[in-house]
C-alpha cells in the first residue's frame, strides 16, 4: 500500500506538472505514454515487441496521437488519413510476407493503434482548446478520478449488487452510481468556479457522460484482461501496474466527450 501511495503522489505530481505546462511539454509525455501503452499492448497479445509490424505500430500510435493537423504535411492532415495510410500498410505486409505475418495479427496491432492512438490524440486536443484549455481537461480528468473514488468509496461500504460480474466481480451497482454522483457534484464546483465557460446544464450532461463512459472503458480494459488471463497490463508503475492499467478510462472518455460534441473544438 505504501508503495502505491508514493507512486500514485510522484506519478501525480509529474503529470499535473506537465499537464499544466502544456505545449510540446504534454505533447511529449503523451507521446511517450502512447509507446509504452502500445508496447504492453502487443506484449499482452503475445507479439514481438521489436517485430516489424509492432514497429510499424508504435510509429502509427505516435502520428495518430499528434496534433499533426496544425501542419501542412497532405499524409498527415487528417486522423482519417492516418489511419487509413497505417491500415494499408499492415494489409500490405500480409501479401509481401505471403501470410507469415496474418490478417488476423494485423488486425489486432490495427486495433491497438487506434484505440490507443485516438484515446491519447484527444487529450492533447483537449489541452490546444484555445478557450481555456488546460480548465476542460483538468474538469475531463478530476470528474474521472472521482468516478474511481466514489465507485469504490461508495461499493466498498454499500454495494450490494454486482455491476457486471462476469468482467469484473468487485464491481458493484451502487458503487457505479456513487461514481456518478460524485462526478457530477465535482463537474458542478469547474462550472461554479468558471460559469462563463461551463454552465451548470452542461456540468451536469459533462458528469454523467464521463462518469459512465469511463466505466464502460475500465470494465472493457477489465474484459481485455481476463480474456488474456493477466492482471496488469504491464509493470512500469509499482504498485498501479501497467499505463493501460492507469489510462483504460481516459482513452475512451476523451473522444467520447469530443464526439458527443459535448467540448468546443480546439
């Protein structure tokens, strides 16, 4: 427990510190964090991590998290065009290789790119919000915490019910709505502190949404795992286990929240 603590302050500290410079500071710890996520991904999947299509990938996860449409470069202009030029890619390895390397291997590296790639690329689009940045992110990133705490806070003393007990056994109904709860009440305090960018119909959408979106993303990383019958992803953080481990719910809150149009565009 002790070891969880001290790792959970440092990690902390190093993120909002980063987070907070934003620029090519975040830029860099996301892109960092996207390699060392693909890298448990295809280890987890039992690929090589130095193949040359986990290379293939971990470049792929790199570009695709970017903010590269601030550039002029026409490859990298769009996500569409990213991943479709990666796609076409690892479908064109299975035909030089004449089948060593599978269709079925590809597409699991494919998946790893874009469900981590995309997860990752929205947090930076995030902090380039022009109109307070760094106030939508930290709100995306408070209310997912507090959905963590309140969920075990509240089923650890009332939960009763299973959530979804085939995934994720200690997961209960009344913890899930605790979670909920407390995001709600933490989007609430970011529109009292700045009404002029949040209002409180649009706190109260933004709680709920990211308080359930984000459970659904720790109970499918929970899915992921029992199928490959591990329980953390990888090692890098003691006591906390893998990036994916710590991330599962903030690579599919951010583009959720994006695409439900539910933050103004950066």
């Amino acid at each position: 427990m002790k070891q969880r603590i001290v790792t959970g302050l440092i990690a902390a500290v190093v993120f909002l510190t980063l987070l907070y410079l934003g620029n090519y500071w975040f830029m860099s710890f996301i892109g960092i964090a996207s390699i060392i996520g693909f890298y448990e991904f295809v280890k987890m999947n039992g690929f090589k991590p130095f193949s040359l299509t986990s290379i293939i990938g971990y470049v792929a996860v790199v570009l695709l998290c970017m903010p590269w449409t601030i550039t002029s470069w026409p490859v990298l202009s769009s996500v569409t065009s990213i991943i479709w030029f990666f796609l076409f890619i690892l479908l064109f390895i299975t035909v030089i290789s004449k089948n060593k390397v599978t269709i079925d291997q590809v597409s699991v590296l494919f998946l790893g790119v874009v469900y981590i790639g995309l997860g990752f690329h929205y947090m930076i689009e995030t902090r380039m919000i022009e109109q307070g940045g760094l106030f939508w992110t930290l709100l995306i990133f408070f209310c997912i915490w507090a959905t963590d705490s309140g969920a075990y806070f509240v089923g650890s003393k009332f939960g009763k019910h299973p959530l979804w007990p085939a995934i994720s056994p200690k997961k209960s109904i009344e913890g899930s709505l605790g979670g909920i709860i407390i995001s709600i009440v933490v989007a609430l305090c970011f529109s009292w502190a700045q009404p002029e960018l949040l209002s409180w119909t649009q706190a109260l959408l933004l709680g709920i949404a990211i308080a359930i979106v984000g459970q659904i993303g720790d109970l499918i990383q929970s899915a992921y795992k029992r199928v490959k019958g591990i329980k953390d992803t990888g090692t890098i953080l003691p006591g906390h286990g893998g990036v994916l481990d710590r991330v599962d719910s903030w690579i599919i809150v951010f583009p959720m929240v994006h695409l439900l149009l539910l933050l103004p565009h950066a």
